[in-house]
C-alpha cells in the first residue's frame, strides 16, 4: 500500500517535543541518550520485524566496528569517505603517551598523538556478512537469507532527529542468483506499506539514491535511479512536506559478488539485495505520528509491538 504524497499525514508531535521528553543531550549533536519508553519502543520494533522475517534466514549480530581493510575493499571509502568515522588511539609507547597526556595537562592538543588503528566505525550493518558467505564457499542454488544489525555511525552532526550520528539498522539480505535478489527486494519494497500502516504510519515509496561523494558521486547516483537500484519508505517525521526515509529497498547487482568471490556452485557471480530498517527512524516516526506518550498510542500500534 503505497500513499499518494498528499496522503502524508502532518506528524502529531513535533522533532523538539520528541527529543525533550525522550532524549539526552550529551553535547554532541546526532548522538543522545535514550530514554526507556523510546526503547521500549525500539525493543517493540525488532520484535514486530522478527516476526517478518523468512525462516530461513541466520540471524547475525555484530559489532559497532569493523575492520578497515574490509570496509576500503567494500568500496565504501571511495564512496561515501566523508561519512566514514575512524577508530584512532594514542600510540608511539609510554613515552610518547605519556607526552599527549603532558600536552593535555598544559592545555595543549593531546590529539596530535593519534594514531589510526585497523578498525572503523560501522557504517551499516551489512559489511561484514559478505566476506562471511564467501568463506563458506558456493552459495546454495535457492540462495543465502541472513538477519543482520547493528549500531553504525556516520559522520553528519545535525540537531535534526531523523540524522543521527550514531543509529541502530537492522537488515535482512539475500545472496544468490540476479533474478532472486530483485525479487527478494521488490516483494519487501512492495510488503512496507503494509508494515507501514501496521503501525499507523502514513507512508510512500519513492526512487532513492545514495549520498555518494563528489562530483562523480553525483553522476553515480543518478545512475542508481535510472537504474531502480534503491527506493525508500518515506514517513512524516519532522514534516509530511519533507519526509524521512525509514527503510530502504536495494539491488547492489554484483557489486559485493565480484568484491568477495561470491559465486555459485557453476561460478556464476552472485548477485545481492537488502532491505534496511531505520530503527531510530522509525522509533522517531511513531513518537511523531502518535505523540510523546506511548501508553496513549491507538491500541492496534501498541499490540503490534507489544507495548
């Protein structure tokens, strides 16, 4: 069920009111403390989408970081390279620790210290299981299907609600044969109005493309659209004139196939697709369409997610 833009509705509590009641500044714009009726609500999000997902999915949780060298041979750092938050630590030994520590003392930049160590902060929570299929070897014929979430960062410091720096995602994604993997997107792309409405979001579903960096990323992205490689589920969050993406719907072709070796049983390169949930997204648009008070939500939203 997909709405007509001018069915978006107005959200009931405004992006300020939200962050009063529910967050905690921490002096970093993008990144706040979270209250426990937000995170009930968060917890009710991954229960609902537990129940969608395909039984035959293997569920993988991983960390907030992973390694450098995995994300420069994904691509993402020619892509999105000012997104990419770095892990960097004192280094040199305890002299030159120690030294940083001094600098610090007198008011000097103890930074002048870092060294960058072999990890990033995760950008999405896919990553990592690529290279964990490729390891496994062939990809079976009727393909891979892994449930997969993460906390990830990017590095966009905003006061608006719907850009944090750091954020959950959750994601399903399937590996296997070209035709598979479009259907595998487009049966979530055309599942998500309902799941949508479930919650009593108003929503549509619009051509997206992905912020890649520099002029040519420009070019790049304008190739994702012409192409219907990714689309988006737009919900009111701070507006209905300029909705959020909550999910997202995408085809990386072999992209990631050809990246790790990703083939099947006859060597052909195997394609992939995801489907990503928001979830703080989505918890900021239910806050915003139902009001900052759940124990007042409509009954139908607070059973789907077990409040």
């Amino acid at each position: 069920m997909n709405l007509a833009p001018n069915r978006l509705g107005q959200p009931a509590a405004s992006a300020e009111a939200i962050l009063e009641a529910l967050f905690h500044p921490t002096g970093v714009d993008g990144v706040y403390g979270r209250s426990g009726a937000y995170e009930a609500v968060v917890e009710g999000l991954a229960t609902l989408i537990n129940r969608a997902r395909d039984p035959r999915a293997e569920i993988v949780r991983f960390p907030p970081v992973v390694s450098r060298a995995l994300i420069e041979k994904s691509g993402y750092l020619k892509s999105f390279p000012h997104l990419l938050g770095c892990v960097c630590a004192l280094g040199g030994g305890d002299a030159a620790i120690g030294a940083a520590v001094e600098r610090f003392e007198t008011g000097g930049p103890w930074t002048d210290g870092l060294e960058a160590s072999d990890l990033v902060l995760a950008p999405a929570a896919c990553y990592p299981v690529y290279p964990l299929a490729a390891r496994r070897g062939p990809i079976p014929r009727d393909g891979l299907i892994f449930d997969v979430a993460s906390d990830c960062f990017r590095r966009e410091p905003s006061r608006d609600l719907d850009r944090l720096q750091s954020f959950r995602m959750r994601e399903f994604v399937f590996i296997g044969a070209p035709e598979a993997a479009t259907d595998f997107r487009d049966t979530w792309k055309a599942r998500a109005g309902d799941f949508a409405a479930s919650l009593g979001l108003s929503s549509r579903i619009d051509p997206a493309s992905d912020p890649f960096f520099g002029r040519g990323g420009a070019m790049v992205g304008r190739f994702q659209v012409e192409q219907a490689l990714k689309f988006e589920l737009m919900v009111p969050v701070r507006s209905a004139e300029t909705p959020t993406a909550c999910m997202s719907f995408n085809c990386h072709r072999d992209h990631f196939g050809q990246t790790w070796g990703l083939t099947s049983d006859d060597g052909a390169t195997a394609h992939t697709a995801c489907v990503a949930f928001g979830i703080d997204r989505l918890a900021a648009a239910l806050f915003a369409a139902h009001g900052v008070d759940s124990d007042r939500w409509p009954t139908s939203v607070r059973a789907a997610l077990n409040l």
